[in-house]
C-alpha cells in the first residue's frame, strides 16, 4: 500500500508538472501586452520589424520563441544584431542594431564589412561607398582584398575609390585621386607594395599617372 500511495503521488505531481507547463503557455492566462523596440534603426524599419513579428506573438510570454523572433529580425536588410528578451510580467523587448554597409557590390547591393550581401531599398547609392565588383561568390575575397589595399596605401593618403576582380582573376584598383592600378592575377599585395615604394618618383604637383600596369614580370608601364 505505501509504494502505491507513492507512486500515485509521484504521478499526481508529474501530471501537475504537466498542466502547469500548459497553463503558463497559453495566451489566454500570460499574453504579451507591450513590444519595445528600441535601436538605431528609423521609424519606417521599426515598423516594418513588429510587421514582422506580429504573427510570431500568438503563443503568450512564455510560448513565444525568442529564437524565431530574433532570427526573423536578422532577414530584415537593415538589421545586424536583434536582442530579444522577456520582461516580466507581460512586455518583450526587442533592440535592433543597424548593419553597416562599406561598399557597394556589382552596382545592384551592398556588402557589410565581412563580406556579407544586402539587397538594401533604404540606402542611397549615390552616397560614396567603396565600389566593389567581382563574380559571384567572391564577396568576402574581395573586401578582404580592399581592406589590405587602403591599409598599404594610408601612408600615402591615397583611399581606394574601387576594386574589381574580373571572372578571370585580374584585379584591378581605381584611386581617388582617378589613378588605375592594373594588378593581374597573382603576387598582388607584393605589386601594389612595390608600387607605393616608388610612387613619389611618379607624381609631381598636378601630376598624377592616369594609369599604372603591374602585370608584367619585370618592371611596369606608366601612363599619364
């Protein structure tokens, strides 16, 4: 009698486990009455982004996956970062971090600093950005490969106003100063490097090479 009075009692409690778990995840008895969203995003993208989560608040406080809200964020063009958590009793509080855009990439997109591909509506194209162009599936090398080109070229307060790398790997380097760089496929940093070392000897006030070709093995051709 007593091991069945203590399995009853282990089953009773497990059962209240159970309907205890189902009462506090029903909407009914715990809904969600306050959003916050907050981050540096406008009015317009914070709209857009409880447009988006709405669908996503129907299983109450406690039911409501924060993963899926917060990967759902992260789709937005905009958003780089979504924090989201509950505070008790009834509100979710969401902070939204802007992505931000380095360059423009085969004049239809942006790219965020690691690579990364937004088709994004909100930004102007005509600000200046870095003008990034190459194949498919070369975003990362490529911003990666302009990142290394302005670092070697800060000494001279030079800044790259594009980069291409064409289907065939030949890179190539427009200045702000609207001086192109023609790199070639291979030992691009060691060229570029060779090139800063001597490029005084090739300027003279309101002098600047219209064109620098690198291909070649041995020596360059300059073009004013």
């Amino acid at each position: 009698g007593w091991i069945s009075r203590r399995f009853l009692i282990v089953i009773l409690i497990l059962l209240a486990l159970i309907f205890f778990s189902f009462f506090i995840h029903r909407s009914l008895f715990f809904p969600i009455q306050e959003v916050l969203i907050q981050g540096n995003l406008d009015e317009t993208e914070q709209k857009e982004a409880q447009n988006m989560i709405n669908p996503l608040l129907g299983q109450g406080f406690f039911g409501v996956n924060l993963d899926e809200i917060q990967a759902t964020l992260q789709q937005l063009p905009d958003v780089g970062v979504a924090e989201v958590k509950r505070i008790w009793p009834g509100k979710l509080f969401i902070f939204l971090s802007n992505q931000t855009m380095v360059a423009t990439w085969n004049q239809h997109g942006f790219l965020n600093r690691y690579g990364e591909f937004f088709l994004n509506t909100h930004l102007d194209k005509t600000n200046q950005f870095l003008e990034l162009s190459g194949p498919e599936g070369s975003e990362v090398l490529v911003v990666g490969m302009a990142q290394q080109f302005n670092q070697l070229l800060s000494p001279l307060s030079l800044t790259i106003k594009a980069v291409h790398l064409s289907d065939d790997k030949l890179w190539s380097v427009e200045l702000d100063n609207g001086m192109v760089i023609q790199l070639g496929q291979s030992n691009i940093l060691d060229k570029l490097t060779q090139l800063i070392s001597i490029y005084p000897t090739l300027t003279a006030p309101g002098k600047v090479p219209k064109s620098v070709d690198l291909r070649y093995q041995h020596g360059m051709a300059v073009k004013w």
